[in-house]
C-alpha cells in the first residue's frame, strides 16, 4: 500500500461531516486482543509548533472491545464507542504516528427496525460495530 487518505472534516465535498476510523498503535505492552491495536475515530487533526518541534497530532474517540475474542459467527472483534464512568465519550489527542492505518467499521445490526440513515451519522446510529477484517488484505492480516 502505498498511499492511504483518513479523513476528519467538517463537510465533506460541501456537505454533511465525514469522520474517519482508524487502528493505533499502542505497543506490545498494551492488552488488546489485536495485538497492541486500538481502535479509533477521527474527529479532527491539528498540528502545533512548541518551542523548535512541530506536533502533528488528532483527537479521537476511543472505542473499546466488547470481547477479548471474535464474534463466533463473523470472525470479526466487537466493538463499542468507549466512554468515561459519566458516559462522557472517552475523547484523547495522539500523535499521528500512532496511527496504523484505516478501519472499517460495519454496525451490529439489532432485531429493531433500523430507520433511514445518512452514511455521515452510521457511526453515531449504533451501540457496537464489527471491525471489519474483509474490507482488504491488509485489515485480514491484523484485525
């Protein structure tokens, strides 16, 4: 792969916002049942110059795993926006070198009736989401 866009805007080709999902790298010491890998979604990135370094970095949302194993039907981790003992959602910045690469995210789909839905806002309409590791060869090998 030689090149990959994530995306975090707050209108996307002129309209509703678009925030990507990604994998981050938080090493080997890190309990995930991915391998040192989180998962995240981009909300914005940003950039600062402090002193002579230059930081890029974004803030995300974390989301964290239902099960410490993959769903037994698909194959796929579980998870879950995460969120502070208060449901605040559980928002942190991190320098972009921690980011692996993209993810994809496919909802849990319930026994309720899902009413319409814009792609902008899928990632906010459900509870979990599959980590989808037949989006390409590269997710099959890590997720």
């Amino acid at each position: 792969m030689r090149r990959e866009h994530i995306r975090a805007t707050p209108s996307w080709r002129t309209g509703e916002p678009r925030h990507d999902c990604i994998f981050i790298n938080m090493g080997v010491d890190f309990d995930s049942p991915m391998n040192g890998l989180a998962v995240a979604r981009v909300l914005c990135f940003f950039s600062f110059n402090y002193q002579t370094s230059y930081y890029p970095c974004a803030i995300v949302h974390w989301y964290s795993y239902v099960h410490e194993e993959r769903d037994p039907n698909t194959g796929m981790y579980v998870v879950m926006p995460a969120t502070t003992g208060d449901d605040v959602p559980d928002v942190s910045i991190i320098h972009i070198d921690c980011i692996f690469r993209a993810a994809h995210l496919i909802p849990v789909y319930g026994p309720d009736f899902i009413p319409k839905i814009s792609p902008h806002d899928s990632y906010d309409m459900f509870n979990s989401y599959y980590v989808n590791r037949y989006a390409d060869h590269h997710a099959f090998e890590i997720a």
